[in-house]
C-alpha cells in the first residue's frame, strides 16, 4: 500500500504541474483543447488522490503497521471507527484529507461550470491546482504519510487519547473539509481578477460553493464545541483557545461575504469587498490549517506540532501578497454600479453587518496572535483569554443580534422611516417585554437584556414569515400552511436564511444562560454521601473500574435528584488508554433535566473510594445543539432547489431589468 | 493473546497506583470567591486552562493557596499580587488594562472605528442627490399612511421580492 500511495501521489503532483502549463498556454494561445485536457487533469488529479486516500484507508483497516502514520496512530484493540478516524488523526492524514476534499470539490465545480465560464475556467484550473502542487509537495516530499518504518512493530501505538470520541469522529473532518472547500471559490476569485471579468458571472458561479464551505465549517465548529463539552470538562463548550479561534476566523468572514453577497446581487455594489472578503476566508482558511497542525501558538490542541510550519507560512505569504496585489490592480474595474441611496435601507444593514463581523473576526485575531507579538516585544509571555473575547466580542454579538432583528425588516434602496418604525413595533414590544420579565425574574441586567435583544429578533423572524405567508394567502388564497411551504420553496434561500438566524437567536439563549448562570460546586464524598447543588441533589453511588478493548476505564456513578425526586444516574468516566497512561481523558456526566444540565466531572479518587468531585449545573446548553439542529436544516432548505418558476422564461431579463431600475 | 493480558494488568496496577494518596489530605472545597479567583488565574504549566479547570498538582497547589490566604484574611487584589508576584502579569487570565497591555485592549477598538470611518465615507461618498423615485417600496412617504395602505404595500414587496428572485434565477439558468 505504501508503494502504491506515495507512487499516486506523486504521479497526482506530476498531472497537476502538466495541468497547471496546458490550463496557462491553452488560455493564453487561446487554443481550447489545451484548456479541455486540463479540464481532465483535475478528474485525474481527484482520482489519484482519492486512490491514495483510499490506499492509507486500507493500511489502517488491515493494520499495517510498516507504514510509520498507522502505526503511530492505531492498534489493533482500538475500535474500527476509531481506526478509521485516525486517519485524520495527525498531520500527514489531515493534509491527505485536505487535498482530497479540495481537489475532488476543485473537479466538480469546474466541470460543472466549464460550459457557463469558458472564460473564467482555465484561470480556475490554474489556481486550484497551484493549490493542489503545495499540498502535493508537501504530502509527497515534507510529511508524507506513506513513510515506511524499517522494522514494523507487531502493534501500533494507538490514538491520541482525546481523539478518541465520537465527537472527534466527524469534527475534524468538517473542519478541515470546510476550509478546503474555500478553495473553490477563491479559485474563482482569482480568475475573475486575473481575466477582469468582475461582473456577476463568478459572483454566480460561487455562492453556493461558499455556502457549502460555510455551511460544513459553522457545522464542524458546533461538533467541536459539543466534543469539548462532554470531553475537556471544565463546563463549557468554548475556550477561546486560540486552534478554536483560528478555526473561527474564517467562518466570520465567510458570513460577513454570504451577507454582502446578496448587496452585490441585486444592487451591483460591494464587488471590492466581496472579492476581498472570499480571498480573506480562503487565506485565514489556510492559516488556520497551518496553526491546527504547527503549534505556532500553543494550546490544548498542540499535540499535533511539526516541521512544516516554514513551509505554510511561505505558501501563506504568497497567496496573500499575490491575491491583495491582483486586488489593487483591479480596483478600478470594481466600481459599484450603483450607489448607495439611503443608510436606512437593505443595503446600509448588511454594510453594519460587516462591520461588526469583520470587527469580530479583527478583534479574535488580534488576541490569538497579541501573545505572540507580547513575546516578541515585551519579552512577556503571557496568554489571553476568555475574559478578553468576553468583553469585547460580546457587545459585537449584542449588536449583531439586534441588527439580526432590524435588517430583515429594512428596505432594499431606501425604507420609508415611518413604515420600518411599524413594522418593528411588534418584535420591539416583544423584545421590551422580554427584557422587562428578565430583569424581575433573572436580576441580571446584562443577560436581560441579551434576552430582550434575542427575542426581538425572533420577532422580526416571525413577523416574516406570517406576513410572507399571509401575502400569499391574499394573492393565492393557499391555506396557512401550504402558503409557508410555498414561501420556502419559491424563496428558500430568504425563508431558508431567516431558519438559520432563528438557529443563531436558539442558541444565543443557550450561550447566555449557560455564560451568565453556571454554578458550580466541588465535593469530596464518599459512597452514599449526598451533596447540594441549587435545586439538585448529587448522591455518590461508588466507584467502578471497567475494562475495555483499549482501555482501563474508572466510573463514578451518581444519581441525581432534583428537590429530592431521583432523576436517574449518570457516570462520570476517566479513561487510561494503553499507551498513554499518563494522559487519562475524561467523558462527563451529562444529565438535562428540563432546560439544565447536570455536569458531574469526576477530578480525583482514592483506593478508599473516596472522590473528589465537581458539579456544574449549567442552564439552557442543550438549547446550543438544539440551535445546531437548526441550523442544519436552515442550510439545508438554503440548498433546496427552487421550482422554475410557471411564467415563461423569455419574461425573465426583461422583468428583472425593469424591477432593478424601478 | 497472553502480553495483552499481562498488559491489562500492569496497566490495573498503574491505574491504581496512580490516583493513591492524592487525596491524602482532604482537600477543603473552595469558597466561591476562591473560585473565581481561581478562574481568573492561568495554571502555568497547562495551556489554556485556567487553575480552576485545570487537573494538574500545581494547579491543586495555586487552589489551595488561594483558599488559605483568603481564609487568613487577604483580599481578592492582594492574592492576585501575590501570583503576579511569583509567576509574572502572564498569569491574570485577563490581561491587565495598561502599559504595553492596553494595545491588546485598543486595538479592536481602533479598528472598529477605523472600519467606521471607511464605511462612513464610503456612505458619504455614495450619498449623491437621488432623483426623487415614484417607487411605491422605496417611497419616504408622508407619516399620515393608512395602515391598510401599508400592510399591502409590504405584501406587495414580498411579492415583488419573490418574483424578482425567481426572474433572477430564472435569467442566471
């Protein structure tokens, strides 16, 4: 297998350096079957790739151990889905996963587009596979993953304990396959820059694909944060630790671009900043890669340190200085087509809505890199944490939220002030209400008013959709529920877009809750001992010492009471991999009764079995992956095809130029 | 099959071996106030934990003395001095408001403003004389509107919205 693996992937480096010469002469010859060849050197490239993926696949199915990445990585005793996951498991593979998914995405989009973009198509190809040669050296010359050991171990040596989990199953490879789908549309960006076909032609061609890898990456975000829940157990979900901030930097600009993305569309303005923001997302895509797998900046996560940082940090050097450069010289191609008319309209909420991302995405890089730039100039080392993103990222959150309610409700061009001020009354008395009830009933001025600003903009989400919907009863005479229907299928990515703010308002709730009314004890007990906690009682049942294929396992089980009605049991694990006996991991024990959480983490114990114990009661997390769920059907109905529409299509053009000048 | 086993049972040993006398003397649990402080400290030798969460002895260690010198009667600054005393201003979780520090603190605020001013002069560039438009939506209409008038002129913008897009769609297939 390692013949065949590093044998693909170097004839897949091969193909792509062919492919990248035939795609540059074929469009500057202008002869098409140059172009067409390259075409189908991506498949080839996606093909190869994909035999290598599949080839280190089989290496850890059948636990080949002379290959250095699986032995290093697996054993035998571990679970097939855990040996599966390994795969990604360290940097090799990660990278091996990277390119897979850009290069078979990279074939896909341009074969899909090749007729639509013939113009755009060579300068796609070339770009993506500049991309593809970096990742190809890397993985065939740097950090292969098809190394051979000269004497194989008759067992390997096992996962990285805090991979092992479910969770650690499909959040890495969301979060990578998301930002190796950005790939796509930056490839698209450059050759809209490079040919200077700025119109709305790669504007068209990509918003879905930034969707997609939107969409993935907010999805591999909120598995991380459901792992980091049930496995780090310090009782919460997000650290603020800088892998997770740098995995966030893209996925904020990425928002602020699927936003203003809709201006340029319908009104021809923003193309600057829209190009921008894509090559932005791609670039802080690839320094998150580079971050994950360097240890550049030190964290929980750096277990996966390595020499290929030089190599990230040159690659990263040349698609920034060379995209803003191709930015610049298009400037002047990238006038608006129109100018903005009014800041009371459509197109003024979404410009503050990329202020506030950008400003978010801007403050989270500086507090991620400023330890760095400490330890460079002041010789201190130092960390940033929590209460830095707390205090600053949170009052952008706040304004987001609330504009999360005004901006749905504003006018494309200019909004008749009158008329924006009635329609937000309902969702702003609903929002003052909520407040007001908080206040009596939380005493926390802060979170109140988070709560009023969520509830306002489910409000306005609401007030959409009933008033959508009762429009088309009017036109139509369709019942209320055939006509929401209709309103998602005729309009899915508006409709479909106010399910994932509704996801976002969800899980606002849940972050306040648990941000602002977490309590937490800590016991010592021993078996049958009681403790207190709120309205919850935690008995200690007594210790358990389990033994699994891999690991030896101790439980603490506890039952929880809630004012004294036992409630069930849960057991709070710590695990000892073989191997890896001194990194014990951890599972909590995570009970939900009602809208709290029972979160028992078992700290220490004594032979006695005597523990020590803490306990967390964290209010309103399970409304988090409740949001999460969503926000998958959100983006799912964002990709939901639209009917054609019964009026006949010649109508088209000539509508949407009378409506856009009316 | 027999290393494995022999492996299960060494690893039983070490498993049991390892939490032994941890707990020797029965750690108090903290006060709320020790908590929090103890939240507010960096446990130095985990990375990005805070000696509240974190499992590692020195961390254990920092907890208890935190709780001993609020019990002998320190306030809150002082045992925070005491740490930076020791370990150095790296190991306030919130790094503080000043010198060299309140670049961290700024510069978002900086930016912000910066991305303020460019977006307010790109507004006050675009904002140009608009000819007077009889569009319906856009109308800044008078404020005496009958709210009949009203609720159909926005169902007529959700209509129109819904065409337009399917028109737009219908253009780009």
């Amino acid at each position: 297998m390692a013949e065949l693996g590093s044998g693909v992937l170097i004839v897949a480096l091969l193909l792509s350096l062919y492919g990248f010469a035939v795609a540059l002469v074929g469009a500057h010859r202008n002869i098409p079957e140059l172009v067409e060849s390259s075409i189908r050197a991506t498949w080839g490239v996606a093909a190869l790739v994909v035999i290598a993926s599949g080839a280190l696949l089989y290496a850890f199915i059948t636990h080949d151990f002379s290959l250095d990445y699986v032995a290093g990585r697996s054993s035998t005793d571990m679970p097939m889905g855990y040996v599966l996951s390994a795969f990604w498991g360290g940097q090799e593979g990660s990278l091996l996963y990277w390119a897979t998914v850009s290069t078979v995405l990279a074939a896909i989009a341009i074969t899909m587009h090749r007729k639509r973009d013939r113009a755009l198509i060579p300068y796609v190809v070339m770009t993506s596979f500049a991309i593809n040669i970096f990742f190809l050296v890397m993985l065939t010359m740097i950090t292969s993953p098809f190394t051979v050991r000269a004497n194989v171990p008759a067992e390997g040596m096992g996962l990285n304990p805090l991979l092992r989990d479910p969770g650690m199953m499909i959040h890495p490879p969301l979060l990578l396959g998301g930002f190796a789908a950005f790939a796509v549309p930056f490839s698209f960006a450059i050759a809209a820059l490079v040919t200077g076909r700025l119109g709305e032609d790669w504007i068209r061609a990509i918003r879905h694909w930034a969707l997609i890898a939107w969409g993935v990456l907010g999805l591999g975000l909120l598995i991380g944060a459901w792992w980091a829940y049930h496995v780090l157990g310090w009782g919460g979900y997000w650290g603020w630790d800088p892998v997770e901030n740098v995995a966030l930097l893209p996925w904020l600009t990425a928002t602020a671009f699927i936003h203003s993305v809709i201006v340029q569309e319908r009104r021809g303005m923003l193309k600057i900043w829209n190009m921008s923001l894509i090559v932005a997302s791609f670039i802080l895509a690839i320094f998150a890669t580079f971050v994950v797998r360097s240890g550049v900046l030190s964290s929980v996560h750096s277990f996966a340190t390595s020499e290929i940082g030089p190599w990230f940090l040159g690659f990263l050097a040349i698609i920034t200085i060379g995209s803003v450069g191709l930015l610049i010289y298009r400037i002047p191609g990238l006038q608006s087509d129109r100018q903005l008319e009014s800041v009371v309209s459509r197109e003024g909420g979404f410009l503050f809505n990329n202020l506030l991302f950008t400003a978010m995405a801007f403050a989270t890089f500086w507090g991620t890199v400023f330890p760095i730039v400490s330890e460079l100039f002041r010789d201190t080392k130092l960390m940033v944490g929590p209460p830095f993103y707390d205090q600053v990222n949170g009052p952008i959150l706040l304004a987001l939220i609330i504009l999360m309610g005004i901006g749905p409700l504003l006018a494309w061009r200019q909004s008749s002030t009158s008329l924006l001020f009635k329609n937000l009354l309902w969702p702003g008395l609903a929002g003052v209400i909520a407040t007001i009830v908080s206040i009596v009933m939380l005493e926390h001025i802060l979170a109140s008013v988070a709560v009023g600003a969520t509830i306002f903009a489910v409000g306005t989400i609401v007030l959409e959709y009933v008033r959508g919907s009762r429009a088309r009863r009017r036109s139509t005479g369709e019942m209320y529920p055939v006509a929401i229907t209709m309103l998602f299928r005729k309009n899915s990515r508006r409709y479909g877009g106010y399910l994932v703010h509704l996801a976002v308002a969800i899980m606002a709730l849940g972050v306040i809750g648990s941000h602002f009314f977490q309590t937490e004890r800590q016991f010592v007990m021993e078996p049958g001992e009681t403790g207190e906690i709120g309205a919850y009682q935690v008995t200690f049942q007594g210790l358990e010492n389990r033994q699994t294929a891999d690991a030896n396992v101790i439980a603490a089980v506890v039952d929880v009471a809630r004012n004294g009605e036992h409630r069930g049991t849960v057991e709070a694990y710590r695990f000892f991999y073989r191997n890896f006996e001194d990194q014990p991991t951890a599972e909590m024990g995570v009970m939900t009764i009602g809208i709290d959480d029972v979160y028992v983490v078992l700290d220490r114990w004594e032979e006695s079995g005597t523990v020590g114990l803490r306990v967390f009661i964290n209010p309103m997390v399970s409304w988090i992956w409740i949001g999460g769920g969503v926000f998958v059907v959100g983006m799912l109905t964002l990709f939901w095809p639209n009917p054609k529409p019964s009026r006949s299509r010649a109508a088209g053009p000539a509508r949407k130029a009378v409506l856009r000048e009316a | 099959m027999k290393p494995r086993i022999l492996g299960a049972l060494v690893m039983t040993c070490l498993v049991l071996l390892l939490p032994a006398g941890v707990l020797a003397e029965r750690e108090e649990p903290l006060s709320p106030q020790a908590l929090k402080i103890a939240n507010d400290l960096n446990c130095p030798v985990c990375e990005g934990q805070s000696v509240r969460d974190s499992n590692s002895q020195l961390a254990r260690d920092m907890r208890r003395t935190v709780q001993e010198r609020l019990d002998e009667g320190y306030t809150e600054e002082e045992v925070y001095d005491y740490f930076v005393d020791r370990y150095g201003v790296g190991i306030l979780r919130e790094p503080p408001k000043s010198g060299f520090f309140m670049t961290l603190w700024w510069a978002p605020v900086i930016g912000i403003a910066i991305g303020a001013l460019v977006l307010g002069t790109f507004i006050a560039q675009r904002k140009k004389p608009v000819q007077a438009t009889t569009e319906p939506s856009a109308g800044s209409a008078s404020d005496e509107h009958d709210p009949d008038d009203d609720l159909s002129e926005y169902e007529q913008k959700i209509l129109r919205d819904l065409d337009d897009d399917d028109s737009l769609r219908n253009g780009r297939q």
